[in-house]
C-alpha cells in the first residue's frame, strides 16, 4: 500500500529565505506526483505536477523535483513571502487516477 | 470557466439524516473522484469514477453512495449520517485518458453530524 510522509511537518522562517519542502512515498511505481498549497478554511490550490517521466517542473519561484527510484520529491520556494504561508500537500498516483495524499508541511513566513 | 463547484458549503446533520453533497465542473474532465479530508488523517479517497456510468471505491467508501449519470456532475450521498462523518469533503476532476491527469479540486462541504 502507497503511504506518503512529508518533513517538516511545520516550518517557520522570516521572509526571503529559500526553503525546500520533503515528501517521500513507499511505492516508486507512480504514474504522476501533484503538489497543492491549501490556505485555512479552502479548497486545494494546484502548484506543480510532475509526470513519471520527468525530473522537474518549474512556475515562476517554485520548483519541484522528483527522484522516483530513491521515492522522493522536493519543492523549492525561492525568495519566501508571507503570502506563502499555508500548508503544503504533495500527492501521488499509480495510474494517473486517485491519489494518495501526504499530511503535509504548514509553512509559516514571517515578515 | 467555473472550475469544480460543490454544494452546500456547511451543513450539519443530526444522527441518521441522509443528505446529498453536489459537485459539478465545465471543463469537460473524465475523472472525478471524492475525498474527505480529517485531522491528522490527511485527505483519504471515497469513490471515484472514470466516466458516465462508471465508478468505484476507493479507500473510505462505507457509508456513502456515488452515481455519475452525466460528465459534468457527480453527488455523494450519505445514507444515515453517523458522527464519524464529521469532516471537510472534497470533490476532484481530472481530464482522463491519456492526460497528465492534474487534478483540479473544489472549495468543500463542511459536514458536522451530531
């Protein structure tokens, strides 16, 4: 059974540090890796996917690499902000289809 | 485009009350799929469905009905509200198919049973 861990599962930092945000998952035979920001009381907000067959993806301060043989992403926020802050889920799929979700990492930016 | 919409918002239930949650989206997408979302549990998987007609269990499934008899809506029904369906649901669509398969999510339900 796939299970997805997520370290730190909080961070706090002072505003325009770079940061990365570790998700780890048991199984490497995925068909994708998706990572979401959630704010308070919302919906899950999209940031990055990365399919099997690649190694990262980038939009704009953010960057996600994936490792799938050592079972392994990481997301890079460049130049933190306090808009930033939020929790942070990565998840993952076998055929493309349904997900299985880490805990996430609450990420905190501080002015 | 509205994106995914879930209906209601909030809704609190007492003990044994059915009720259904709506979910639609205008994107066309193949894949929908229901998840909640508990505290220390993280977001699990109810049903899902790969197109009209067609749908399946995920990792929560008792308790609760799924139809999809068109693309655009997929509803969960809750059969006799329990306490332990206390949670944020979340409905998910997909473009299917040979897609990346990014998925798109809606705002959520907040379900209280008492």
């Amino acid at each position: 059974k796939q299970e997805v861990t997520q370290i730190p599962a909080a961070l706090s930092v002072p505003e325009g540090e770079n940061l990365v945000l570790n998700c780890s998952f048991t199984d490497s035979a995925i068909y994708n890796l998706q990572w979401f920001r959630q704010d308070p009381g919302k919906g899950l907000t999209s940031l990055l996917l990365i399919q099997s067959s690649q190694r990262e993806q980038t939009s704009g301060r953010l960057n996600a690499s994936l490792d799938k043989s050592s079972g392994r992403s990481t997301l890079y926020i460049a130049a933190s902000q306090p808009g930033d802050s939020a929790t942070y889920l990565c998840a993952v799929s076998r055929y493309g289809q349904n997900f299985v979700f880490g805990p996430g990492t609450r990420l905190s930016v501080l002015p | 485009n509205a994106g995914v919409t879930q209906t209601p918002k909030f809704q609190v239930l007492k003990t044994g009350q059915s009720m259904t949650l709506q979910c639609a989206q205008d994107m066309n997408h193949e894949y929908m799929s229901w998840y909640r979302q508990d505290p220390g549990m993280g977001l699990r998987l109810i049903h899902y469905s790969v197109g009209a007609g067609i749908t399946d269990q995920g990792e929560v499934p008792n308790g609760y009905n799924v139809s999809r008899s068109t693309t655009e809506d997929f509803p969960l029904r809750l059969l006799s509200a329990a306490p332990s369906q206390t949670s944020v649901y979340f409905c998910a669509s997909a473009m299917g198919g040979g897609s990346s398969y990014e998925q798109y999510f809606g705002p959520g339900t907040r379900l209280t049973v008492t």
